[in-house]
C-alpha cells in the first residue's frame, strides 16, 4: 500500500494518520474534507502530506471515512464507485447496521471492510489527534466475510502494527453492546452534566466544589454534539433500551433511599463494585 | 502543634499524614483505629508514627476524624469530651449538617472544626493514602465562627501549607450543592455499572468493548459502599432532589430520542458542553 486517503482528518483520522505514517514513511497520506481549513490546519501538523478531493480516490490503496456516521451512510456507496478493484475502502464509525446495510448490495462491497476502533477523547477535530491513541485498543471488525480475502489481509496488519487488537462480531450485536458499553456512558454524563449546571447556573463559584470525581463522570458531556447526534440516531432502538434500563436501576435507588433502605442501598453498591474487575481486565 | 492524632487512618486520614509529616517532621502522628489491623498496615507504610487509643487524645494538639460519616457522628462527642482545652478536633467528613448538629451544644464546641477537604479517589484503606493529594484541592470550611480563633489559626495554616484552598459555607449549603457535585456522580456511576453489569453478566467478552469513555464515567462504582452508604442517608432528602432531577432530564432525553426530535438532542448536548468551561475553571 502506497496512498492512503483520510476522508474526516479529526480525532480518529487524524490520529490514524499519525500513527500509520510513522510505522510506514515511505506512504502518501492524503487528506480529504468538507472544509479546507480543516486540511489547512491537518498540513499544518503535519496530520497529512496532501490535500486531496473525493475526485482523487481512483489512485487510493486505502481510503480511511473517519467523519460522523449520518455522513458516513451518505457518502460511502459514493466513495466505493470510485475505489479501485484493488483498493480498499474501510469506515471508522461508532454504529455499524446502516453503515453495512448501506453498501450490501453495492457491486463493490468487496471493497469495503466495517470496522469500529475503540478509542477517543472527549475532543475533536484535526487539533484534537494524538500520536499511539491506538495502543492495546480493540477495533471491531464486522462482517469480515464480505471484504477481498487479500485487502483485509493488508488492511488489519496495518491496524495491526499500529496496537489495535481486532475483534470480530456481526453489525446487529456491535450495535446492541456499544450501546451498553458507550453510548450509554455518554449519556448518563451529558444528563448529569446538565442538572448540575441546571441547578447551580447562577452559583458559579459553587463549581469550586467539583472534585475529581464528578470531572471524571462529567467528562463524556465535553464530546461533539456534531458526532453524537447521528449516532443516537442510527442506534435509537439500543439506545432508547439501555436508557430505560438506566432509569429503571436509578428510580429504584432512589425509591430504596425514601424508604431509608439502606442496606438494600449498600448491597446495590457493594454488588456494582465488581465493575473493579472488570476494568482491571481491560486493556 | 507536636502531636497528631488521625482516628482513621485512610485514604483521607492517611494522605493528610503523609503531608503533615513531611512539611512538619517534628511533629508526631498517632494513628487510632477500630482494627489494629489497619494499624500495622499504616505503621509498616510509616504513615502514623506510633499507634495509640481513643484514651490518648488528652495529649492531643490536634485529631483529624477521618472515618465514615455515620461513625463521626456517634464518636465525635466522646472524642471532643476527651480534647484538652488547647486541643483541636477537625472532622473530614463529606456531610456537614448531621456531624455539626451532633455536637452543637457540646462544652468544648470551640475546640471543633468541621470541614471536607474535596479530595479523593475511588479507591478506600490505607494503602490508598499517596502523598500530595491535597495539592490545589478545595476545602469546605463550615461554621468557622463557632471555633477557637487560635485553634482555628493554627489549623488551618497547617492545612493550607499542604496545598489546600480554603472555603467558608454554612453545613445546610454544603449538604444541598454538594449532593449536586460529589454524591450524584456517584450514584449516577454506581447505576451505570449496574446497568450495563445486568446486562452482559454473562457475555465477558463484551468488556473489551468498553473504552475510556466506558471507563471514566463508571470509575466511581468502585467506591467504597461502608462509605457511602452513611453519606447517602445523613444526605438523603438533598440526594433524592438530584436523582430526581437526574430521572427527569434523563426520561426527557430519551423523550426526545423516541419522538425523533434529533434537533432537540443536539441542542442538549450543546448547551452541555458549557461543562468545559466549568471543568477548566477548577483546580
């Protein structure tokens, strides 16, 4: 593989392009995006060696769609009637039902391959790439059957090489479990997030209060509004179930503390601290 | 002040030990705990020089109550019935209206200090103590006007030499802002890991789908539940009104999500994002 082309050179692309130049210098990184400023400043840190249209991607190896997932389903059946029949076109989207569905019967979906890295920040854009975000990080390949044999071949050893380690799983269940394990995340912090600054908007010095411990659970409300409203939106069905399990768990909590329960309230806590070990399984 | 006294030797209790001693090696610290067990443990990680009983405090320049909540409620009159005239008592606790009630009348009111250094992590005991934990962080100082002006003085000279920021608030205020900005995080934390515990108790493999988004917001569920839980109940009519609160902005999201009103969504999250700068203000 000699050109790669980014299409969406933020967080995600603009981190893959650091890390993927790096491991493999003598490879062209092409930067292609709505917006020239964005490509300005991507050349500008050095994110990518040139710019580059969507007319360009008849001479891309591989072709990496790291933008929101409403725009992803737009322009992919676009981006795989231009690619090559030996290059590759691969999405970095947090959903994957639409994404796939969108291209099933494109005439080239062999060359096109799903996939979901897990990693991030809470930033965005060209500014917000970081060189190694990809170190010990899982990426979710989904219907890995579909893609050329030799193009997912190459495609997974450059992930590979940068320390991402691949997992395999159906669009239908990535869906459902992303849900849990992120997207819920992200709401539960946007919603505490807004009924505290609800409440203390106009006691600004209570913020001085705020320890560790709510900036860690807050965190998540700093994400783009841009990038998680598509999301929410292909995902509503997972999403909407997650929520009303939240709720459900959290109503409960509340109902156990006014009828001062709380030896229910200290088991419910003492049965959630099990998450220990599953975040000391991580990574 | 020569001799320290810390009755719980924590992750609070033992923290402040560490950088009391380090700024004040003169000064001696005395360690007091229910499990001589935990004694040892802070005696073999040197952060109490000598162990002691509740029977020694009439030696004491100061004591610092750093257990939970419930437990400085019932000990602290016993402890400040103990102090000698020239002797402080400060309590570490994250509730202030209970703990300042209990020993309103109390003859030797003068020689008490509520506070709640805002510091912390998820993890308890003291192994958990590390040094410099107080470094930049604030302290809730309550009723400051009912304590001796020279033991006040002297205290929180100490306290602040270990890098605390001081503030003054009465304990109803506390109670109300911090349930808002320590004690909801927990709890909408605690639900999250149960949520998505519940959910996939039985498919581990779905972990290595949580990310660093997953991780942070859920942090927290590792609490300690013996702390806790008497946090939750002396705190629990401000605790209900931020869960319901929580409920309320939660269930209208999902509102939103479920009328297709994806506009809406995008602006909640937008108006959110005010968080950052709330974020970047602290510390």
């Amino acid at each position: 593989m000699k050109n790669i082309y980014i299409i969406g050179v933020g967080l995600i692309g603009g981190s893959l392009a650091i890390d993927i130049k790096k491991n493999n210098p003598d490879m062209v990184i092409h930067g292609i995006s709505r917006k020239d400023a964005t490509l300005e400043t991507a050349l500008s840190l050095n994110l990518i060696d040139k710019k580059a249209t969507l007319d360009d991607i008849e001479n891309a190896d591989l072709v990496i769609v790291s933008i929101p997932v409403d725009a992803t389903v737009k322009l992919l059946p676009t981006v795989l009637d231009k690619i090559s029949d030996n290059g590759l076109v691969v999405d970095a989207g947090s959903t994957k039902v639409d994404i796939c569905k969108v291209v099933e019967n494109h005439p080239k979906r062999r060359n096109f391959l799903a996939m979901h890295p897990i990693a991030g920040t809470e930033h965005s854009g060209p500014n917000a790439a970081i060189p190694n975000l990809f170190v010990g990080k899982t990426n979710i390949i989904c219907e890995v059957e579909k893609t050329a044999f030799k193009l997912q071949e190459k495609a997974l050893k450059l992930f590979a090489d940068i320390g991402m380690r691949m997992r395999y799983m159906n669009p239908v269940a990535h869906d459902k479990h992303i849900a849990y394990m992120s997207h819920l995340s992200h709401i539960s912090s946007f919603m505490l997030g807004k009924t505290v600054i609800d409440k203390e908007k106009n006691e600004r010095d209570i913020f001085d209060m705020a320890g560790s411990g709510f900036a860690s659970t807050v965190r998540l409300a700093k994400s783009s509004p841009e990038m998680w409203t598509p999301i929410f939106k292909q995902n509503k069905t997972n999403v909407i179930e997650t929520l009303e399990e939240y709720i459900i768990n959290l109503t409960h909590f509340k109902e156990l503390m006014k009828q001062d329960d709380f030896d229910a309230i200290f088991n419910e806590m003492k049965d959630t601290n099990y998450i220990k070990d599953i975040l000391n399984g991580m990574g």
